[in-house]
C-alpha cells in the first residue's frame, strides 16, 4: 500500500470512529462507488440509476441518482439551474419551514459540482445534496438526515459517506 493510500485509510478509520460506525460496505453502479456504514440497508427499489441506502433505524437515508442533460446548456448554467430548482422545491416542502445552512458551485477536474444544504428546525430534518455534471450526465447524491441532533453528529456521517464518493471512468465516457 502507498503512503498516501495509508494516510487515507488512516483518515477514513478516523472518520467511522468519530460517526460511531463500526464497519463499512461498497455500494457501486457502472458510474460510481461509494462506502456507507455497514448497518444501513440498500433498499429493495435501488437499480439501475437510482440507488437508495437507508440506516437501519431509519434515521438517516442516501439517495444517489443519474440524469441526462438534454436542454444543451454550459455545465455551469446547468448546475445552477437544477441546484436553485432543488433549493426552491426544499424551501416550499409544505410543514417543513426549511432553511439553506450553505450552497457554492465550483469546478473540480472534469466535473462541475453544486452543493446545498438544508435544516428543518421545526422537525429536525436535514438534507445535504451534492450534484456532480459532466457534460450531459449528472449524479445527484443527497444525504437525509431525519432525526437531526447536532451539525457534528450529522456531518461525522456525511463526511464518511461523501468522502467516500468515487465517479468511475464510465461516467466521463
């Protein structure tokens, strides 16, 4: 093993002990792979270009899905429009009273990448989404967490799952 794939390992064993994980399974498509806790659940529906894992106490939910772009627009146009379609359809979930904590756009290697971030203070529900575009394609990843208790407690598990995140060469092909 490199000295950088060591340091990584080190820093993931890190990021499950810190969310209270105690191991980790790969759930992969043609187009990604990505590591979630080894006690949540692929659901029964996830095929294909939608995948949906859920911890098995329910109080947390990944949902990962693949779209094809057919308005020809720039990438960074495209991003744009469907994070503010995304950020316009949380704020109005009718009895939610949702409010965005963070979003940014930004460029990373070949892909285009658009992130929000979302909290329910009524009903302790947050929802972090990741859109990744490259050129027609775009994966949308979204972490739910149903039961918020803390920005930490949440993002100790977000972090593990979305620094876990791998586009694989299908996808730029």
């Amino acid at each position: 093993m490199s000295f950088i794939a060591r340091i990584l390992e080190s820093f993931w064993k890190r990021g499950q002990k810190a969310a209270g994980v105690q191991g980790v399974n790969s759930v992969e498509s043609e187009s990604f792979r990505v590591k979630v806790p080894s006690n949540w659940r692929l659901n029964k529906n996830s095929e294909g270009s939608v995948i949906e894992c859920q911890s098995m106490d329910e109080t947390k939910g990944l949902y990962i899905s693949i779209f094809q772009n057919q308005k020809f627009v720039t990438n960074e146009a495209w991003i744009l429009e469907q994070m503010q379609f995304e950020i316009d359809k949380l704020l109005a979930m009718e009895g939610q009273s949702f409010k965005l904590l963070n979003q940014r756009i930004y460029q990373s290697g070949k892909l285009w990448i658009g992130e929000w971030d979302g909290l329910s203070d009524l009903t302790q529900y947050r929802i972090v989404t990741k859109n990744m575009l490259k050129g027609a394609k775009l994966i949308r990843m979204s972490f739910h967490d149903y039961q918020f208790e803390s920005l930490e407690k949440s993002n100790a598990i977000r972090d593990l799952i979305f620094e876990s995140f791998e586009v694989k060469t299908a996808f730029y092909s």
